[in-house]
C-alpha cells in the first residue's frame, strides 16, 4: 500500500462522517484471511495488511474485549493433539505407574487458546490438569467437560495427571479453540445427520466422584411415557435405535447399552446404562441425541459394563481367551442359542476380578435345582470353593444365601422353582457390605435378599458360574447372560427437577468419513472416496468472497454460500474466490464440503481445514465530502481488505452530483491509493466512485460532495499520470 498517498487523502479526507465509520468498522471487523496450521506458522494471505490510524475521530478500528484486531469471520477445525500408548496419536503417551503424577511437553498452537476440553481413557480414577500458557497455570477439569473462563489464556498446550490406585491412563485428547478461528474439532462421525438434542443433568454422589459408571437413564418417547428421566417429544424413532449420549462437549460419545421397552406406543419408555467416564461429586452435564431415520442402533453391553458375556449369542463355544472351563464327573458346558449350559461343571473368567460393585445375571436351574454365582475366586484353578459365593437353590437351610469359604454365612427361605428364570443381583460396597437379591427375569419385581458384612472373606478374585452334582444331565443350569457395573451409594441420578427444552443442533455430515486414531478426516475402511461437509454458517451479509485452506494429501475441497445448493468445486488450496467472477453464488450460509478419494497407495485424510468468508466491503477514504481538490493530481484512497491486493477495482468520478460519471481508471490494482489526474473543471458537485471491477453493484461513493477548482496559471505544469492500474 502506498502509506504516503493515503496519507495525503486522509489529510484532505479530515473528519469522516458517522457513516463512514460505521462502513469502515464494518470492513475491519471483516478482519483478515488467517490460515491456522495444526503445526505451521501463522500466515497472512496475500493482499491482506493492518495499519493503525493516528488522527481524531477519522477512523474507527475494531478491536475484541483482549485488544487484538477482530477476525470473525473465519472458521477452521482441526484435529486435537491425541497421545496413546500404542504410540497411534500425534504424541506417544509411556507407561504410567499408579498413584504416579506424569507431566506431558508443551505443544504450541497458533492462536490464543480460549476453550480446551480435555477427554481421556483410564481403567480408573485420575485427576487430571491442563494448562494453555505451557504449564504456567493449570486448570483441574473434568472428562469430557470444556473449561474457558477458568483457563488462562496461551499458545502452548500441556497437562499433567495424577493416577489412582489400579488405574491404567490409555489414551489423552486435548480439544481447543482459539480467539482468531479455530472451532473445534471435526466433531462426531456417529452424530451425523441427527436433528434433535436435550441436555441433561446428572447428580453427583456424596461419597465422592465416581469413574466409568455405568448409569440408569430411562428416555420416554413422548411426554406421556412413565418413569423416563428425558423424553423425545414424539421425534424417536420406533426402534430406539437413534439414540446417543454424550459428554459436555456434546461430541465426545458415550457408551450405551439398552435394557428394556417397556409401554405402549407412542408412550414407551427404554432404559439404557449409560458408561460415564467421570461424574463429580456435584454432578455433570450430558447430552442426549436423536431423530435420524437412517440410525443405526450403538447399544454396547460389552463396551458399557466392566464385564459381560450374552451367552445365546455365542454360536456355540466359549472364547478361549475369556472363559476357562472345568468339569467335574459327568460334567458338560456348552454354549446354545439358549444360553450356557451347565451341568456338573464352571466357567471362569480369565482377565475379569471382581472386589466391589454389582453382578448381575440370569438363570434358570432345570435338574440340578441350584444357581452359583463365585464372584471372588483368588484361585480358580483349585476344585475349593474357599471363596465368596451367591447361591440359590431348593436345599433346606440353602435357598437364597451367601457364602464364604463354604459356610453359610445368611439365608433366607425363599427357594427357587426349577425350570423358572430368575434375575439375580450381588452388590458389594467399599465396605465389603454384601447384599444378594433374587428377582423375576426383568429384574422388575424383587423376590428375596439377604445381606452380610464379611470381614474374612477374599476382597478381590475372579468370578465363575458353576453348578454341583453329579452331571450326566442332572445338575443342568440355564444361564442367559451376566454382567458386572460400578455401585455408589447414594447413586447418582438423572435430575428431572427442570427438564431442558429441545435443542436442534447444527452437525457436520459424514459420508463413507470416519476419524482415525488421531482424529484426522480419513475414509472408512472398505470405502474409495466420501466427503464431509461442515455445519451450515449462517451470516447477517450476502457472502461474496470465500478463501478456502486445509492441511491433508487426497483430498479436495468445495466451497457454497447458499447452504450447498451450488458449490464451487476443487478449489486450490489458500485461492481466493468471488461472487463476482462467477465462482459461486451469493447467500447466507456458509458450507465448505472436503472430498477425499484414495486413488494412489497413501491413504487420504485431512487434519485440518478453515473458511474464510466476506462480504466484498470497499469503502472510500477520500475524497469523501467537504473536501476542496485543485485540478492536477490528488490521492484517492480506499480499503478493500476482503479482496486480494492484485484484485481490480474500478475508479470513476462525478461532477454533477452522480448524476454521470467519467471513467479515471476502468482497472486499477486494489493497493488502497491511486494518484488520481484531476480534470481542469470547477466544480461544487464533484464524486468519486469505486467498485468492484467485475460487480459495479459493489461500490462504494464519497458521503458527500466536495470541491474541484481549476489550476491558476501560475499553478499549470506537466500534468502527472496515474499510477497503480493495470
């Protein structure tokens, strides 16, 4: 930019008009093109510069709450920083000892980070730090949960954590934004195309914070449905299959696994755990999603429970990897459609121990007329039942009881009926409380209980199913499934007190699109290509310019301001693109569409992406209105940050009023200032005008009108050309 000329037209410009500030307020707050680079440097794109003005009340520059020149309009996601032990993410995370404190390297980030969420996977409690201005100040957050105000502001991301007892730290995402464009993350493949959401919230236990607890949350399909803690509000669909949860964050997905229906539609209510992976003790936050009619169901009893095996669904043997087998004389297990068969003999777990929490399971005794449940065996390998066991029989003195190094330590004469399925459950509480409780096979209607507080028993072993007798068919037992969760008491619950309104949230879409170990953009595994298109950005302005730029290989990207209507397709990286060359078509919402297709032996991804989108601002510095300009040469002087500097403009001028206008220059470079030959005229009516060189409707004309007087004689000289066009 020629700083001298624009100079001498902000000296002859003198006081602008409230107008003028407002159109050159509007113009900077357009800011800058910035590309943000997951690892690279900040960089300005060509044609866009920052210059400050010094004069009163001239020029308004626009400035956030920090004092940092705003830059709005420009969205980018990118993928978080991501350490794992498997050494799959951006940082390899070592093996951490438990009740060890672990501090990571500072990553640095360009941009000041304004929001972080942290999410992690352990195999039990940490508290974990993080901080944004590389370790000078740490946050304590919890999984899932964004921190902002509680953060202090920089450009270096770290974090340290702290391990509980028996805990494994497996994986550390870091998630952020930044004051100048980044939003987030690419966001949630399994969120795609869903269309409704609710928030709800979740009350801590006052004996602490709890870990990868597994939570009853009932979801109703309409406001009719009984018990539900949310419900849907008749937008489900029939199956329950649209059904997702969430963190705070509204991205990270948790673990679910559906129980029951139960009702008559459109009034069903299904009840589902859901696996949180930290609740504090004053509760969390939580979102449910639904509405997709292409959903398909993410119920996972085996990702939700510590422990499970649906035995019906085994097709015919136990894995070797999870079960050990033991039979005694004339003994038999076999795994059927209709569960596990046992008969004079036991299945042991062979990674799974069990010290506190909840059991459950189901099974039905048919000639044997006993039901054993070890849930804590040190040494599974012995033929001894010196361990805890839930028994359930027809015996006399032996019905529902428990049992510890094989002594009936409670009973209650409740006996079971042969060839009936029962529901049972074993609760364990730190203080080795132990409560056994028998129930229908929906675990809806209790049927007996009993309780022990056992002092001499193992704390923790391995659990087994088993049966007695002599086999040969006369000791079978039908077990269906099992499984183990956390217990807290009191429980934690779904808090009802003031359900939240519907909420339809904005997603991106994913399209044969997945994200990889590093949550970078990739194709799914048997797909050639697919596309991702981000959520719709909505403007107060017609966009006319957009700057697309992404950081990943095999991949392109297509741009759309009317909501994706039209796109511009295969753009190049960091291109400018107008309106007004017929790139695309003006609107009001934004859509950036990235494409990846494999067509060589590296696989595509993208790792991070941005739009930069602008209305096409031009305003005129000067003259402006009220100035007095003397035939010969005179600066006019504009700004049109949005266009690239090499961008045509065109000049013209008036000297009625705008009632005509004469050409100065049809193209001239978009530098901010063009030495403008001004005619021998006297007039009071005089304009001057600029647009855009391929849109006149874009322009901007000097608020008012000024004053062009003729050169005395003495004052004629050479007359001096323009400069800057093409």
């Amino acid at each position: 930019m020629n700083m001298h000329g624009l100079q001498e037209g902000l000296d002859h410009h003198g006081a602008s008009s409230s107008l003028k500030q407002k159109k050159l307020n509007e113009t900077l707050r357009s800011g800058l093109f910035v590309s943000l680079r997951k690892c690279g440097t900040l960089r300005f794109f060509s044609g866009c510069f920052v210059f400050l003005f010094f004069f009163s009340s001239a020029v308004c520059v626009s400035f956030n709450a920090e004092g940092a020149m705003a830059a709005s309009d420009l969205i980018a996601y990118q993928s978080p920083f991501v350490w794992r032990t498997d050494g799959r993410g951006d940082f390899l995370l070592p093996v951490i000892a438990e009740k060890m404190e672990y501090i990571s390297q500072p990553v640095n980030v360009n941009g000041v980070v304004t929001s972080l969420t942290a999410s992690w996977e352990a195999t039990g409690p940490v508290a974990l730090l993080v901080s944004a201005d590389a370790g000078l100040h740490y946050t304590p957050v919890v999984n899932g949960v964004p921190v902002s105000s509680e953060l202090v502001k920089g450009e270096a991301l770290k974090w340290k954590a702290v391990l509980g007892a028996e805990t494994a730290l497996l994986e550390v995402t870091l998630a952020f934004a930044t004051e100048n464009g980044i939003a987030g993350t690419f966001g949630e493949p399994a969120l795609s195309r869903f269309l409704y959401r609710k928030p709800f919230k979740i009350s801590g236990s006052s004996s602490g914070a709890l870990y990868n607890y597994q939570l009853m949350v009932r979801v109703g399909e309409s406001s009719g449905s009984a018990s539900a803690d949310i419900v849907c509000d008749g937008h489900i669909l029939a199956d329950f299959n649209d059904i997702r949860f969430t963190s705070a964050d509204g991205e990270t997905l948790l673990p679910h696994a559906l129980i029951s229906i139960e009702g008559k539609k459109p009034n069903r209510t299904a009840a589902y755990f859901v696996r949180f992976p930290e609740i504090p003790k004053d509760g969390i936050k939580a979102f449910l999603y639904y509405g997709n009619p292409v959903a398909m169901s993410l119920s996972s009893p085996a990702d939700t429970f510590d422990f499970y095996e649906d035995f019906t669904s085994l097709k015919g043997s136990l894995a070797p990897e999870k079960w050990s087998v033991t039979l005694g004389t004339g003994g038999s297990a076999q795994a059927a459609p209709e569960g596990l068969l046992l008969d004079a003999a036991a299945v042991s777990a062979k990674t799974f121990e069990f010290k506190e929490g909840i059991i459950e399971y189901v099974a039905a005794a048919q000639t044997g007329y006993e039901t054993r449940l070890i849930a804590r065996d040190p040494d599974p390998a012995s033929a001894m039942d010196a361990t805890l066991v839930a028994y359930a029989s027809a015996l006399d003195g032996a019905q529902h009881c428990l049992v510890v190094d094989n002594i009936v330590k409670a009973n209650t004469p409740a006996p079971i009926v042969a060839g009936v399925y029962y529901g049972y459950r074993l609760t364990a509480d730190k203080n080795n409380l132990l409560t056994f409780e028998r129930y229908d096979a929906n675990f809806s209607k209790k049927q007996a209980a009993v309780s022990y507080q056992d002092t001499e028993g193992p704390a923790k072993g391995f659990v087994a199913l088993k049966t007695t007798g002599v086999g040969l068919g006369r000791s079978l037992t039908k077990f269906l499934w099992i499984r183990a969760r956390k217990y807290a008491s009191p429980e934690p619950r779904v808090d009802v007190s003031a359900p939240a309104a519907e909420e339809t949230p904005s997603l991106p879409i994913f399209h044969h699109i997945v994200l990889d170990a590093k949550k970078n953009l990739v194709l799914e595994a048997s797909a050639k290509s697919g596309y991702y298109i981000i959520p719709g950005i909505k403007t107060d302005y017609l966009i006319r310019i957009i700057v697309p730029a992404w950081e990943g290989q095999g991949a392109s990207v297509d741009v759309s301001a009317d909501g994706g209507k039209n796109y511009k397709k295969d753009c190049v990286n960091d291109a400018y693109y107008y309106v007004s060359k017929g790139d695309f078509s003006a609107g009001q919402t934004l859509r950036g569409r990235i494409n990846l297709k494999k067509e060589t032996d590296a696989a595509p991804y993208m790792a991070y992406a941005s739009f930069s989108y602008r209305p096409g601002n031009i305003v005129l510095l000067g003259p402006n209105g009220g100035d007095s300009v003397t035939a010969g040469s005179h600066v006019i002087t504009w700004t049109a940050w949005d266009y690239e500097s090499s961008y045509p403009m065109k000049l013209e001028y008036s000297s009625d009023a705008g009632k005509t206008y004469q050409s100065v220059s049809e193209r001239v470079a978009n530098t901010g200032s063009y030495l403008w030959t001004v005619p021998q005229v006297t007039t009071d009516q005089a304009l001057v005008r600029i647009s855009d060189a391929f849109d006149k409707t874009v322009s901007d004309t000097s608020d008012g009108v000024f004053f062009i007087e003729k050169k005395t004689a003495e004052k004629k000289g050479a007359a001096v050309k323009g400069v800057g066009g093409f």
